[in-house]
C-alpha cells in the first residue's frame, strides 16, 4: 500500500468513525391540532424544542391560535391550516382572538 492511499483510508475510516459514534438527532415533528366545532382538538398537546404545531381549521369561519404571552399568533383561515415551530421550553397558553372561549395549551419540552 502506498503512502497517499495509507493516509485515505485512514481518513475514510476516522470519518465512519465519527459518524458512528455521534449521538442520533431526534428528528423534529409536526403535531397537528384540528379546529372544529368552535374547539381546539386536542385542546393540550406536548412538544419539543424544534417541533411543529400545525392548526387545520375544518370550521366555516376564521380562528386565530393567539398566545396569552403574545409569543405567536397564527391567522387560521377557514377551511385552511396555519403552523408554529416552537423554539423554547415552557407552557404556552393559547386561545382564539375572535371567539375567546376556544382555549387550548402547548407544553414544550427540552
């Protein structure tokens, strides 16, 4: 074996070693909330860091998914979806600015 094909393969086998031995990243997931019948169903859902919330409006009017901490606030129009990827641990109480009774919570985890 020559010397450059020496120092390739031990390159090539130092880079599978690395790719071995790191931690597998947990893929992100999109979590998905319906609103229908003036609700959010489920009404509490738990997240990741890096996940997704996504809101499907079934119902025949506009909703909103407004945090209490005004930390987001997704237009839901009717018949359409709407989506947040939550960035930071912590509960996250929501409710639609048009009909305050529809109330729902992300809990986020690290």
């Amino acid at each position: 074996m020559t010397a450059g094909r020496g120092r390739r393969r031990a390159c090539v086998l130092a880079a599978l070693a690395g790719v071995v031995l790191l931690p597998a990243m947990a893929a992100a997931e999109t979590i998905t909330v319906q609103v229908t019948k003036f609700s959010f169903v489920p009404a509490s859902v738990t997240a990741k860091v890096g996940d997704t919330i996504e809101w499907v409006n079934a119902d025949f009017v506009d909703h909103t998914a407004t945090a209490a901490n005004k930390g987001f606030d997704v237009k839901l129009p009717a018949n359409k979806s709407g989506s947040v990827t939550v960035k930071k641990a912590g509960t996250f109480p929501y409710f639609c600015r048009f009909h305050p009774m529809m109330k729902g919570t992300i809990t986020v985890k690290k």
